[in-house]
C-alpha cells in the first residue's frame, strides 16, 4: 500500500445516489427463498460489473512504461476483512454473472478468506476492486489502489439527508460511493462521468437488470 501511493498518482472522488430503490427491491427478495440472501453490496457489484465496461480505462492495469492493459471482461476484486487481516478474493468474469452468481460466489469466497482455505490463485488478477465500509458507518473514505489496477471503488454507509421536493423539505437514503483512480490513465471528467452513471444505474436498479 505505501508502494501504491507513493508510484501511482491517485485522486479520489465521492458522489452519493439515492438508495430508496434499491433498498425497496432488498426487502421484495427478503421474502423470496432463493434471494434472500442477496445484500446491498451484492447489488452495488453487479452494477459495477454493468458499469465498468463502458469505461475501459478503470477496468484495467497500468504496466511498467505506462502500457494501459485493458479487459474485455470484468475480474471483481472485492476487500474480505479477516481475522488474519484484509484479503481481496477475485470474483472472475463478473461481468457475465447474474445477480444471484455474483452473491453465491462472493459469500463462498469470503468464507474461504475466513477459514484459511481460499486457493492462492483467487486472490490474484482482479481488474477492478469494491472495498465496503458502510456496515462500519463510514460515510466517506479514500481507498487505496491495489496496483497495477487502475480503480478501486469505496462503497460507505447510507445516511438520512433532506432535499426539496415539490416545495417540501423531504429525507432520502443517501449512499455515498468514493472512486480512487489512478490520473496517470486517466483524467477526472471520465472519472467522474464513470461514477454518475454508476449512481444512476443503482438508482434505477431493476431496470439495469432488466438491461
């Protein structure tokens, strides 16, 4: 890690969406058998995995002599916290996985991180990492990348906040999201533009899987 933030030129930004309707959609498959093990963090997976492709840059590594190696497939890294400290298990064509794929293999995984018996090759090749700290209450951080990718998302904790309305004062749930990327390939504008329409694909979460 301190390799990573001395060699990368990396730069954070934090924008937040409004969860109510993802969070509906959480308590329809609380009452579904076969999804009712499907969390919000499986939900902002999958939409990473929708998201990314559209922005090759940041599913990517940057070699040595600046050489952008791009992926046409999505390799989730995804941040797993264990007692032997953090391990970053890789979900492989992630891209091409279901809604309910991508929450078995992760929970699979995460077990695997936890009880030692992950394979070594499962920990290795993501193209694009998510780090969650919401259960925690974090509302903002700045995550670090895990070289050579060229990305890694922060997924925070949801908060009440209050906007106007037809007039009136009205409370959301927001759920702010923190994107650290590497400048070095590629600017802000398509950073940014990689994270508002990650906010809005959450917020219209059963249209994208509809997509």
């Amino acid at each position: 890690m301190t390799a990573s933030l001395r060699n990368a030129a990396q730069l954070t930004h934090t924008a937040s969406f409004d969860a109510a309707n993802i969070l509906e959609y959480r308590k329809l498959l609380k009452n579904t058998p076969e999804y009712s093990g499907v969390t919000l963090t499986d939900m902002v997976l999958y939409a990473v995995t929708r998201t990314l492709p559209a922005f090759p840059a940041l599913n990517a590594w940057l070699m040595e002599g600046d050489v952008l190696r791009t992926f046409n497939d999505v390799s989730l890294a995804c941040a797993v916290d264990t007692e032997r400290g953090l391990m970053v298990p890789v979900i492989n064509n992630a891209s091409g996985k279901s809604l309910l794929e991508l929450s078995r293999e992760l929970k699979t995984l995460a077990e695997g991180c936890r009880n030692g018996t992950i394979s070594p090759d499962l920990l290795t090749g993501g193209s694009f990492t998510v780090s969650n700290l919401g259960q925690y209450g974090v509302e903002s951080f700045t995550p670090i990348l895990n070289p050579p990718q060229t990305g890694i998302l922060g997924v925070c904790g949801i908060t009440q906040r209050v906007r106007i309305t037809g007039g009136q004062l009205a409370a959301y749930p927001a759920m702010p999201l923190s994107l650290t990327y590497d400048h070095r390939a590629l600017d802000g504008a398509p950073a940014s533009k990689f994270l508002q329409t990650l906010c809005k694909n959450l917020e219209t979460f059963t249209t994208l899987l509809a997509g």
